[in-house]
C-alpha cells in the first residue's frame, strides 16, 4: 500500500499560498440546464419536507401530532412526482430496456426506438384526457381534512402529464432530428437534455 507524498518544490502541490492562506477558487455554479418544471418540482419537495419536519416534531416533540399534515404530505408527495416526472422524460431518464437493441438490426432497432417514442406521446395525452375528465366528475368534492376541492391536486396532476406530453414530443423530434435515441445508445443517457 503507497499514500502519496506531495513533493514540496512543485508548486501546484501547495495548498497553502505564499502568505500562508488556503487559497481555493470554486467553479462557477451552472444552473441554465436546470428547467422550469425541475424549480417545481424542487419547491413542491421543499414544501413536503417542511411539512414533515412539522409532522415528526408535533408527533414526537409536542406529543400532539398535527393531524392534517399526513394528508397535505401525501397530496404534495403526488404533486412532486408528477411534475418531477416530466424531468425524466425531458432527460429520457425514465426506466427502459435497451438490452434487445444490441441484438437487433439498426433499421429495426430505430424503427422500434420511434414507436416507444410516439406510444410514449400517445400515453402522456391519453393520461391528460383521464385526467381532465376524472377532475370533472370528482374535481368538487373536499379533501378529508382540509376543506379544499381535490381538484387542486388532479390540476397539478394534470399539468404534469400536459408537461410530460410536450415533453414526450420534444425528445421524439430531438431523436428524430439526431438518428438516434438513448435505447439504441445507451451510453448518450447523460448528454439527453432537451
């Protein structure tokens, strides 16, 4: 077993400067491949954490638990994925199999590879039609603690499949336009960011 030593007399082996600080510089944050729907998503999970945090304390530290936190803390659990979702299928991070693609013939491979994406498309939409007619029929009625309307949540619900749906779309055209998409080649999973 070796450990390195740093040698003295190379310069860029110094962590401390001539004047004896530690001089560090941090890259520059980039947040510009971030989206609008990943700020959503973000600031929904924050509210559920906070949410919890106040559930845990009143349960546990107040022996006094706040009885409406276990029901927002499930609504705002399905407003994070659903929103959050539409981030994966922007990023194309979505669970797939891709191990048939290696075998197949690339003609097929890419035929097959535009048919998930297009069923992917017809999905989405067909889920933002249940959902809007689902919010019709039960949109009105109250939560069972809180005395808000369950549509609130199926609205959240259905902009994360309206969001998912363009999202779908805008991956389709960016597989079509490039020739290729993530299950013909796996190893662009990283570079998918539409």
């Amino acid at each position: 077993m070796s450990t390195h030593i740093p040698d003295l007399a190379d310069p860029s082996e110094h962590v401390l400067g001539a004047d004896g600080e530690f001089h560090v510089t941090d890259e520059p944050i980039d947040v510009s491949h971030y989206r609008f729907e990943d700020w959503i998503a973000f600031g929904f999970f924050w509210v559920l954490a906070a949410t919890v945090f106040y559930q845990f304390f009143t349960r546990y530290a107040l022996n006094d638990s706040a009885s409406w936190t276990e029901e927002i803390a499930r609504y705002l659990l399905i407003c994070t994925v659903f929103v959050g979702g539409a981030m994966s299928v922007r990023r194309n991070t979505h669970i797939h199999v891709d191990i048939f693609y290696r075998f197949l013939p690339a003609k097929l491979a890419r035929t097959m590879s535009t048919l998930v994406d297009l069923l992917r498309i017809l999905f989405f939409g067909y889920a933002v039609y249940l959902t809007y007619a689902l919010m019709g029929k039960i949109g009105k009625q109250q939560m069972s603690i809180i005395d808000w309307p369950i549509g609130l949540i199926y609205a959240v619900v259905l902009f994360g499949f309206a969001l998912m749906s363009f999202r779908a779309v805008t991956t389709a055209l960016k597989h079509w336009r490039q020739g290729f998409s993530v299950l013909e080649r796996p190893e662009t999973t990283g570079s998918e960011q539409a």
